[in-house]
C-alpha cells in the first residue's frame, strides 16, 4: 500500500511540474511581449500562466495528504502566481485586484514562511498605501532570513545609484521550474 502511495505521489507532482514548466514558458513569452510593447501578447500570455499555476494549485488540492515536497510545491506556485498578478497589474492596472496576490501570498507563507514571500506582501501593501501591514511583513522577513533581506536591500540601492532601472524582483529571471 505505502508503494502505492508513494507512486501516486510521484505521478501528481511531475503532473504539476509539467505545468509549472508550461506556465514559466508562458512567462517568458509575456517576458518577450512587455519589451517589445505589446500589452496584448503580453496578457494572453500571462493568462496562460495562470490556467497553468491554477491547474497545478487542482491538482495538489485533489490530494488528501500532502508530504513537505508538496507543500513547498504549493506554496511556490502560490507565489508565482501571486508575481503574475503582479505584472498583469503593471501592464493593466484595471484588470486585476491585488487582494488576490496578497491572498495567494499568505497562502504561501502558510505552507512555507520565506522573507521574499514577506518581502513582496510587504511592497504590495506599501503600494496600497498600508505602511502598518507593510512594516509588519517585512519584520517577518527580517526575522525569516535577515541575510536575503539585506542582500535584496543591496542590490537594490546598487541599482538606484547606478541609475539603472531596477528590475522589481529579488527572483528576475529566475525560471519557475522546480
């Protein structure tokens, strides 16, 4: 029986890696679309992520008994879906509400506290202009891991001296595969 299980459990988290590679695929064609100015490809493209994030999120909810990979396969998907609101919020500010993003983001912190999890709660609520919620968010990140905090606090003063524009991410070009 418990081989059974554990084949089951390998079946249902490849199905979901499969669709984590289709949704950063789908990234990467939004990716392509924002530099070249087109809102509309860049959209549907970001549509395509989230059927794929939404179809990996069904999958691991069908399961009764998720182990800790799938727990933090669940909560990276959260996350990444949280990041895609996000940029569809920047090329179409109408046409999403970041409530969602903050939801999919303490959902993930839930299933696997992480300070860049904390760290983007906290700039979305500083954006809606909540400086208690925002401030409170990047304690627990300060408290999660000071030394990613400090490193992402780096690089971006590094880039504003630089002038360079900041690519808004601590995770730019990360591919979404696990």
């Amino acid at each position: 029986m418990q081989r059974q299980q554990k084949l089951e459990s390998i079946h249902y988290i490849a199905a979901v890696e499969n669709e984590m590679r289709e949704a950063d695929a789908a990234m990467g064609e939004a990716q392509a679309e924002i530099r070249i100015a087109n809102k509309s490809g860049a959209k549907a493209a970001l549509t395509k992520a989230f059927q794929h994030f939404n179809a990996g999120i069904e999958i691991l909810s069908a399961q009764s008994d998720l182990d800790e990979v799938a727990n933090s396969l669940l909560a990276q998907i959260y996350y990444w879906r949280a990041r895609t609101t996000g940029i569809l919020n920047e090329i179409d500010p109408d046409s999403v509400n970041m409530d969602e993003a903050i939801a999919d983001l303490v959902k993930s912190t839930e299933l696997k506290p992480d300070a860049k999890t904390y760290l983007r709660m906290g700039k979305i609520y500083a954006q809606q202009g909540n400086e208690d919620a925002a401030m409170e968010n990047i304690k627990k990140a300060i408290l999660h891991d000071f030394n990613s905090v400090a490193e992402h606090l780096l690089k971006t003063f590094a880039s504003q001296e630089s002038g360079e524009a900041e690519d808004d991410s601590e995770d730019a070009g990360e591919p979404i595969v696990f």
